[in-house]
C-alpha cells in the first residue's frame, strides 16, 4: 500500500486508552484513518474514560470482550505486566478476520499468540488463526512526527503488514523490521524522545545562563533539535558529516564539543538506550 494514501480501518477497538492508547486515538481520528464514532476505548477506570470519550468523541466501556467483538483492527495498548491476561480474557471473542497490532514493549508475537491459545484452551504449537502485528511507536505521533517499528507474527499476511505500516507511516514514520531488534527499537526510539526533551531542557538552561529569556532559550534549543533531525532523515548524511559542517577551525562550536566530551554525554547516551533496552526484555515477566 502507497504510504501517502489513507489506510481505513474501518470499526476499531484500543484495549487500553492510557497515554499511548490516547495518544493513537488522537492522532488516528485527526488523521482521518478511523471516524470517531467507529473506535471503542477501554480503560480500568470510568474518570479516565469520560475523559476520552470528551476528548475525542469516541464510545469507551471497561468490558474489554465486548469492545473487540466485531472491531476490524485491535489495537493492544495495556501496561505489559497486565498484557498476558488481557489476551486471555478476550480470546474468546477474536476470529480470523480481525487484526490485533500489540504495541507492548517486551511482548513478542509468539507470547501473544500463546496467551490467545491459552484463552481458548488451544495447543499452544498450533497454527494461530488470529493475525498478530507487532508495533512500536513513540509518543511524537500525536504530532505527526513518530517512529514506528513493525513485524508480523506467524498468521499475519503481507497486506496486514502493508496495511500497518501505511496506518503509522501516516503518524510519522513507520518500517518494517525483523522483531529480534524489537528491544533495541524501545530502549532507542520509543525510550528516545524523553532522552531529547532533557537534552533540549539542558541546552535551554545553558541559554537562560547566559542572558537569553527562557521561553526564547526554550524555542532555540528545541528548534535547533528539530532542525537538526530533520537534516540527518532529509539528507542521509552520516551525523557525524553533519556536525562538521556545523564545527568551523577554532570557532565556538568547537569549544562547546569539546566540553560534551569531557561530560561524557556521547557515552551517557549509548549507555541510556542499553539500559531501556534492557529494562524492555523484563516488562512481560515484571
């Protein structure tokens, strides 16, 4: 499927209207990929429902079976310590022709095929009749601007894949990958824009330290990130090519890095997307 075509989805159920679960329904309902009236949000608890249902227009309940049956697509946002018995609980009410896309970090596509299994009592080596679709988006897809990772699990077809990664490509960006990187797509792409905001929140206090208004400070620093992003996606340049271009013989730009690296930040960096990394292979199991 063409990316810049509108995938629809048609009735869609989101398990689990939390800040993610919001976040898809925000940015798939502005996008016009799903009509608010054909999304059913669940949540655990009615304040946080009403809340939604204001928001966005959309029907919420806390049954989780009854949201799913007869939903096209199924959007699994839970917490992923609470994933397995969701999926156990509305097993029953699945069939063939729905989608179920998971976006719990930590889950992978055959734990979420077995947890079905185990719903209705199936053999979990059997052939899984549910398609199953893995995605890790970011929270910058409110905006327009995420990343989303996608595979599919064994019963997923190619125009499932197609069709999801049309759906977040229209949140930002979106490719398929070989769910193996799934942990090292969380702890870098998922984990990553709260790694940015506290660098663009440093380098606007640097600013403030030096005379410039904060709110100013603030627009600087995060305009210089998004600016600087978009040269590394719209060029294909390597960022270290980039940066050398920024970095003049005995000019400023060139004290200041230096300053980076005697703080280690290079080295901060890696070590926070190997740790949330880490962090996501333990979520399922608590």
């Amino acid at each position: 499927m063409d990316e810049t075509q509108s995938p629809k989805l048609g009735r869609l159920a989101v398990i689990g209207a939390g800040k993610m679960g919001e976040t898809l329904i925000g940015a798939l309902t502005a996008a016009g990929i799903v009509a608010p009236e054909d999304v059913v949000a669940t949540a655990r608890h009615e304040a946080r429902l009403r809340l939604v249902a204001e928001r966005y227009g959309v029907t919420t309940t806390t049954d989780n079976r009854a949201a799913v049956r007869g939903a096209e697509w199924i959007l699994l946002c839970v917490k992923p310590q609470v994933a397995p018995a969701v999926l156990v609980q509305i097993a029953p009410e699945l069939t063939a022709d729905q989608v179920l896309v998971s976006i719990i970090a930590g889950l992978t596509t055959t734990q979420t095929e077995q947890a079905l299994a185990r719903g209705i009592e199936a053999d979990l080596t059997a052939q899984p009749t549910v398609p199953v679709v893995r995605a890790m988006p970011n929270t910058p897809a409110r905006i327009g601007h995420g990343m989303t990772a996608i595979c599919g699990g064994r019963a997923a077809r190619a125009e499932h894949l197609a069709t999801a990664e049309a759906l977040f490509a229209r949140l930002g960006r979106a490719t398929v990958l070989d769910e193996k990187y799934f942990d090292a797509v969380t702890g870098l792409s998922a984990s990553g824009p709260a790694f940015i905001y506290m660098v663009i929140e440093a380098l606007a206090e640097g600013g403030v330290k030096v005379g410039l208004p904060r709110k100013v400070a603030t627009e600087l620093a995060a305009q210089a990130c998004l600016g600087a992003g978009h040269m590394v996606v719209e060029t294909g340049d390597h960022p270290a090519l980039l940066k050398d271009e920024v970095t003049t013989p005995a000019g400023c730009t060139m004290d200041g890095i230096l300053e980076l690296e005697e703080g280690g930040l290079r080295v901060t960096l890696i070590k926070a997307v190997v740790e949330a990394r880490r962090r996501a292979e333990e979520l399922v199991d608590g």
